[in-house]
C-alpha cells in the first residue's frame, strides 16, 4: 500500500491524520459526513468533503465542499486616543495582486495565526513583531469567519490602546518567514477616508476601523 504523506505517514511538518478533521461531527442533525479526502498538504491544508445535506423541503442530497484550513488567527488595531492615531501595516500580498490590485501593496492591521498560543498572546506576539510596540489592555471586538464558503479561518478581532513610549523597535515582521512589513502611523481620520475611498481594502482592516468610528475610542471623536 502506498504511504499518503499527513495521512498515515508524516509530512514535512511532522503532521498525520490530516484527513480525519470533521469525520466526526454531528451537531447538525441535518449534516451526514461521507468521506473526507486530502488533496494537499503545503503549509496549510486542503480537504474535499462529501457530505449528505437535508434540504429545506426534506430531501436529503450529497454535496462536496473543498474547505482550505490555516488555523485561526487574531488581529488587533492598536490606538492613540491623545494623538488621535492608530497603527497599521503595509506588504505585499501575491493573492491580491494576482487579482486585480494595481501593485499587491496592502494596508492592513496588524495580524497573524494563533499558531499554539490563545488569541491574546498571539496578538501580543504578532504587535511585537510586526508593529515593534507593546500594547495596553485588550478589548475583544468579535469573532468572524472571513471567508466561510471555503476557508475554515475564524478571526479574532482586538482593538487595544498604545503610547509613543510602547514603542520597543522598529517592527517590520519575521523576515526568515518572508515578511517585509512597513509600519504606518495615521491619523484615524485619514485612515477612515482611506477605508472610503479604496486605499484600503483589506477586510478586517475596514471593519475594525468601522467599529473603532462607530463603538470604539474614536466614536465621540470624529473629528480628530
């Protein structure tokens, strides 16, 4: 029998079992697992699924869903209230540049997978990393799933205040693991007009800035 490496064998990250993930659910009655395949294994994880689905009108019909697992991640908007600014990033995104965007360069908050870590101290790690700063208290904004049609992401959603002197170096990501972030320090206001007139586009980026305009620090601030 040929081995099937992250199946019954190790991959290149030490992982077997790959394809057992959701073989076992059964808190929706109205969901019956057929069969899970692995189709790849890079860093991150790609599964077809079969699956029998009850309908709406009682039918029960199979389906297949390909669903790509990167873990769950965190990320946070680091804020200024005194100065009336916030912290992002920018970097080169190969997925948006392949479509559409006119050079891949996105500003985004700062972000990043849990890994091992619980979503605090995985946002903590990646503030340091990426932005070089040290943040105060966490506010938990919410969770959401980004992309649910076919990425199994939840993200977790942090706002959290800094000062000038949280600042421990110059940030700028993990380079070995082939990052090149810039750091960016804006005005809230202008980052707001940005998320409005295209110049960010980033997802979770707007919808955090959103929050912070509308129920955040700068909700009785509009005007900085």
């Amino acid at each position: 029998m040929t081995s099937r490496p992250g199946v019954d064998t190790p991959d290149h990250r030490g992982r077997t079992g790959l394809d057992l993930a959701g073989r076992d659910l059964d808190r929706n009655p109205g969901v019956r697992i057929r069969d899970v395949e692995l189709t790849s294994q890079g860093w991150h994880v790609l599964r077809r699924t079969t699956f029998d689905y009850r309908r709406r009108d009682g039918r029960w019909q199979t389906q297949q869903r390909e669903t790509y697992d990167r873990g769950n991640g965190a990320v946070v908007l680091p804020y200024d209230t005194e100065r009336g600014r916030i912290l992002l990033t920018r970097q080169f995104r190969y997925p948006a540049y392949v479509n559409g965007h006119p050079d891949g360069m996105l500003i985004e908050a700062a972000a990043g997978l849990l890994d091992e870590d619980d979503p605090h101290a995985a946002i903590r790690r990646e503030s340091a990393e990426e932005l070089g700063v040290v943040l105060g208290p966490l506010t938990h904004v919410l969770d959401a799933y980004m992309s649910p049609g076919s990425v199994t992401e939840r993200l977790h959603f942090f706002a959290a205040p800094y000062t000038p002197a949280g600042r421990t170096g110059t940030g700028g990501g993990v380079a070995e693991e082939g990052e090149d972030i810039e750091v960016l320090e804006l005005p809230f206001a202008e980052a707001l007009t940005m998320a409005h007139d295209g110049r960010i586009t980033d997802g979770k980026t707007i919808m955090l800035l959103q929050w912070a305009a509308l129920r955040g620090p700068f909700a009785r601030r509009r005007n900085v």
